[in-house]
C-alpha cells in the first residue's frame, strides 16, 4: 500500500464530475488497490474521509471512517468504501457545522447539509449498499460525494464570514480541532 498525494485546491481533478465506475472495475487488482491506498491515504493524514478526486483520479468513489451503525456522531470505525454514491436527504432539518478538508488544508468554516441522509451505492466488492446516517457521519458522507460532483465545501457556506484558520478556529471557537474529510 501508498501513501497518495492529496490534490489541493486549484488543481483542476477538484473540480470536476467524476465519472461513473464501472462494476467490472470493481474486481481488479488496480481498483481494489486504490481503495487500499485511498485507505492508508486517509488515515495517515487523520482524515475521516477521501474522495478519489482527491488524490487524481476521477472516479466516483470515496472511503470514510464514520461510525459503525452509521446513525451516530462517532467518527471512530472501519473504513467504508462507496462506489458511485446516490445520496438524498431523509427528513429532518439542515444543521449548520464546522468543516475542514484535506485538499483545503488548515481552513475550516460552517456548512449547512442535511442532518440525517439516504445513500445508496456499491461497496468493494460491487455488491449494492443502502444506509441511513445523520450526524456527523452524515456530514462527511455529504462532504465526500460533494467531492465526486467538483463541489469544495468553501461552496456551500452560506458566508465566508466563519472561514477560519485551524490555529484560530481552535484559540477562538474553544472546540478540539475537527478532522479533516
């Protein structure tokens, strides 16, 4: 397994549509090598997501380290692996809350997303997936698929007014630091 490098805002894969994968990529070596890399990728760097965009390929596919029922705020588990993601707002309100990203490194602000989510798609083995997240969970899968669409989450801030540096976002908000997706 590698460690992949990150494209960071600016690069041109950040802002694009991916393109669909194929089920029949799903299998290969090379696929399932890049989830592995996209895996290791994303812990290395402490993220909780990773969508391929972000380390140059342009497909639709991301990993998260979200919670194991997926219906909780612990950003603590397995890595799941979504291949092209269909997601949908369940009901409930849209929350506002601190983001930061890997390929908008040191930068945080808040982001209106729905609170609770409907996603289907494949997993690793090309098998379909359907689940129900909310919470924090819910953010990342969000932040993550934004990704697949060329959407940064600088995008969906309703003001860059609450865009703040790590450093100051930690000394000024009194939070701990959020990870980066």
């Amino acid at each position: 397994m590698s460690i992949l490098k990150i494209a960071r805002m600016g690069h041109p894969v950040l802002r694009v549509r991916a393109r669909a994968v194929d089920p029949d990529e799903i299998p290969t070596p090379e696929f399932q090598r890049l989830v592995d890399d996209m895996i290791e990728t994303m812990r290395e760097y402490q993220g909780v997501g990773l969508a391929a965009p972000q380390v140059h390929h342009c497909l639709r596919l991301f990993v998260a380290a979200i919670g194991g029922d997926h219906d909780d705020d612990d950003d603590a588990g397995e890595a799941i692996v979504l291949v092209n993601p269909e997601i949908r707002p369940a009901d409930g309100p849209e929350v506002e809350d601190w983001e930061g990203c890997l390929s908008v490194p040191d930068l945080r602000g808040l982001v209106p997303r729905a609170d609770a989510i409907l996603v289907n798609a494949l997993d690793r083995e090309g098998m379909p997936v359907e689940l129900r997240a909310s919470g924090f969970s819910a953010r990342v899968l969000q932040h993550e698929a934004d990704h697949l669409d060329g959407v940064l989450f600088l995008d969906r801030m309703r003001s860059l007014a609450s865009l703040t540096f790590l450093e100051e976002y930690s000394r000024f908000w009194g939070k701990e630091p959020v990870v980066e997706e």
